[in-house]
C-alpha cells in the first residue's frame, strides 16, 4: 500500500515537473501556426494590416509589444514601403486557470471524482496578447506624428532582443525572419 502511494506521488511529480518544464520559456517570435502563441496577421488592404501576438504567461508585456511592432516593421519592408503609422494597439492581459489532476486531492478547490481522484483548480497565470491595425507608408508624413514609425528603426533597435524559436538568438538588423507570413488572425 505505501509502495503504490509512493509510485502515485511520483508519477504526479513527473507529470507535474514535465508541464512546468514545457511552460518556462517565453513565447519566441514565431508565426502562430497551430499553436496558441506567436504572432499572426491579417492584410486588410493593400497598405493596412491587422497583426496579433499572443505570448506564454512567462513571456512579459514589454516582449509581446515589442514583437508586435516587429512584425509590422517586417510587413512593412516586406511590401515596399519604409514607414508605418500604429492606427489602434491594445494589449490584453489574460488570467487563465489551469486544472491539474492530483491523486488523493486535497486542497480548498478540489472536486471528489471516483476511485479518490480529485482535480483540483488551481490559480493559473497572466500570459498577454497584443493587437494592432497599422498602415504602411513610403515616406515620414511632414508633420510630426508619434504614432508613426520607422520600420528599418524598429528592426535595428528591437531586433537584438528578439528571440527565435530555434537558436534563442536576437535577429541582426539587416536580416529578416523566413517565416511564412499567415493571412489569419
């Protein structure tokens, strides 16, 4: 009996160790495929676009905006032009709960289900999501505007800390980031 205990504990242990390892790196910059993080955009005319970055819950606020206007600056380029204006940003900070299965259960939330196997709730995290709609520009508009930004600027300032998925290193300010561009958002 106390062999099998001493297995049960060890095992959520293993589990528990193996989830948290897989959620301790922050969100790379990546398109979002079929995951839930990275970043993703929408063309809504010829010189606009819709762009979204969703991070983990251990990636920071300042790294979800930064990447968000990293991918305009790389949009931006990409299309020809060498200017774009932020129209909107919002940033959303998202708590979310997380359920874990623990043998015996115990603890204030825990909800009895057959054989004494409880899931107990637990207070998840604060993980952010940035949104914007931007227009691409060729040249600085004359007034001065501080919602417009310099794409080449952008990428030379914000690229040394960006991190990619494979490697963890910045991207260099002459160089682009061969992913495929998505058209959802």
């Amino acid at each position: 009996m106390k062999s099998n205990m001493i297995k049960q504990i060890a095992a959520v242990a293993i589990v528990t160790l193996a989830l948290g390892a897989c959620a301790l790196q922050p969100t790379p910059y990546k398109a979002k495929g079929d995951t839930r993080y990275g970043y993703s955009e929408q063309r809504l005319e010829a010189d606009r676009y819709r762009v979204r970055f969703a991070g983990n819950d251990v990636t920071e606020r300042d790294t979800v905006q930064n990447y968000l206007l990293f991918r305009a600056a790389e949009l931006t380029l990409a299309n020809g032009f060498t200017y774009f204006r932020m129209l909107d940003e919002q940033v959303d900070e998202i708590e979310d709960d997380e359920t874990v299965v623990v043998s015996g259960g115990h603890g204030i939330y825990s909800y009895p289900l057959i054989f004494g196997t409880r899931i107990s709730t637990v207070k998840g995290s604060t993980r952010f999501e940035a949104g914007a709609q931007f227009k691409m520009l060729k040249s600085r508009p004359e007034k001065d505007d501080a919602y417009v930004f310099d794409a080449r600027e952008v990428k030379r300032n914000i690229g040394p800390t960006v991190v990619l998925p494979n490697d963890g290193k910045g991207v260099k300010p002459g160089q682009t980031v061969n992913e495929p561009v998505s058209t959802s958002s």
